[in-house]
C-alpha cells in the first residue's frame, strides 16, 4: 500500500534538515504575499532584484507548511532565520528544490498518456 503523505523534499539550514511542503495552503499564501497567480512564480524567481527576498519568503511559507503537516510541534521560522542560514552560493540549490518541491505538490494529469484510447 502507498503512502497517502508522502515525505516533502527536504532543505538543510544552518546543519538542521528541514521539510519543505508545497500544498494549498502555501499556494494561497504565497499568491496573497507576492499578489501574483501561482503560475508567475517562475517568473518571480527570475528577477535579480527580488529573488533573494523572494526565496527567504517562500522558503519560510514552506517549511512553516511541512512543520504544520508533520504536527510535529517544532517552532516555525521566519525569513530572518533562513536569511542568516543561506548563502549566495546555496541559491540555485535552494531554487531547484523549491521548484522540485512546486512540481510534487502539482496533481498528476489524468491525461497521462495522449494516444492512449479510452
């Protein structure tokens, strides 16, 4: 039998490994916080000015998602905190793992395989 909830991606900061959860929740925070559509995160990503705020946030809102999930009572971080535990270098790491962590929260497509026949 499967797993009905299976483990997120998880991040290491600061040497403490930490879940990182893309579900609905994190979905209408993160387009409350940065006023966009989910579909344009790539997007924000992609601006030098903003990125590195831009990661803070979403890394907190997802790590805040999977410590909620997990029930495990540990206390949530905030974008200092992930501030002051990456580094410039960790960027494209951290962006990959976000964008994994996008892509396994996404419902498969029921359409899986287009030239098959019903």
């Amino acid at each position: 039998m499967s797993d009905l909830r299976p483990k997120p991606p998880e991040i290491e900061l600061g040497g403490k490994k930490y879940g990182i959860l893309f579900n609905l929740n994190a979905i209408d925070e993160i387009q409350d916080q940065f006023d966009i559509p989910i579909s344009q995160l790539a997007d924000l990503m992609k601006d030098e000015r903003k990125v590195f705020k831009v990661l803070k946030s979403l890394l907190a809102i997802l790590i805040n998602e999977a410590i909620d999930d997990s029930e495990s009572g540990e206390p949530h971080v905030d974008e200092k905190f992930v501030g002051r535990k990456i580094t410039v270098a960790d960027i494209p790491t951290l962006k990959d793992k976000v964008f994994s962590a996008f892509a396994e929260g996404m419902p498969e497509s029921d359409d899986e395989d287009p030239t098959q026949s019903e």
